[in-house]
C-alpha cells in the first residue's frame, strides 16, 4: 500500500491531468465557435462574446496549469489563484451583462459556475498540499 505522500502525488497527477484536458477542450470548443462558422456556432446559440474569448483564451493557462501541476511546480498554485479570480471576474460581469438584458445561454451560467468553482478547489488543493510540506518543484 502506497504511503500518504505517494497518495496525494496521485491526487496531484490526476487533477493535473483533468486541468489539463479541461484546457484542451476549453481551447477546442472555444475555437469552433469563434474561428469556424459551422455547426459548432449554430449550437453555440446566444454566446456571450466577451464570455466565450476568455474562456478560449483561459484554457492555454489551463492546459499550463495541469501539466505544471503534474509537474510539481510550485507555481501552478499562483496560475490556479489567478484562473480562479480572473473567472470569477469574468462571471460577475457575465451577471451584469445578463442584468441589463443581454442575451445568454443559461449553459453558459452553468460552464462559468464550474470553470469558477474548478479553479478555486484547485487553488485550495494546492495551497494545502503545499501548506502540508507535500511542495511541488521549482
């Protein structure tokens, strides 16, 4: 049986992984809205633009996030801080936008609700992994 550490290494691999294709889908999904009129934009329905370019843009740090995080570097910490508070931010105007009548997707409230949320636990995980002497690298 694996030690305490070893545990929450696979912990940290697993999440990295998941923040990693997280990333990737982000960039994937946001990309066929924003640079291909199809089908993709079609189902899109009321996007939110301001919404959907940060997202597409946040998933490159998303995708850096993970693979630092199953790195160990001490930074990936900072980067989920940042992705948590900048989507948090992003979500509050996403509420005004919607208070002045602005057309949107309630997916779109969902999707912000997790991507928020998501980065918020990441940071905490980190913080405490970090906090409990378990350091990433560098």
């Amino acid at each position: 049986m694996g030690t305490q550490t070893e545990k929450r290494f696979s912990v940290s691999l697993v999440w990295g992984i998941i923040a990693t294709l997280f990333g990737l889908m982000t960039i994937k999904e946001g990309a066929s809205v924003l640079f291909f009129d199809g089908p993709s934009r079609a189902a899109a329905g009321n996007y939110v633009p301001f919404v959907l370019m940060f997202n597409f843009l946040a998933g490159f740090f998303y995708a850096i996030a993970g693979l630092a995080i199953i790195k160990k570097k001490n930074w990936a910490q900072h980067l989920a801080a940042f992705l948590g508070i900048s989507s948090a931010l992003t979500f509050a105007f996403l509420g005004f936008h919607i208070s002045n009548g602005g057309l949107f997707e309630m997916r779109t409230v969902y999707a912000m609700t997790l991507r928020t949320s998501f980065w918020i636990l990441t940071f905490v995980f980190l913080y405490l992994q970090n906090r409990k002497g378990l350091s990433h690298a560098g």
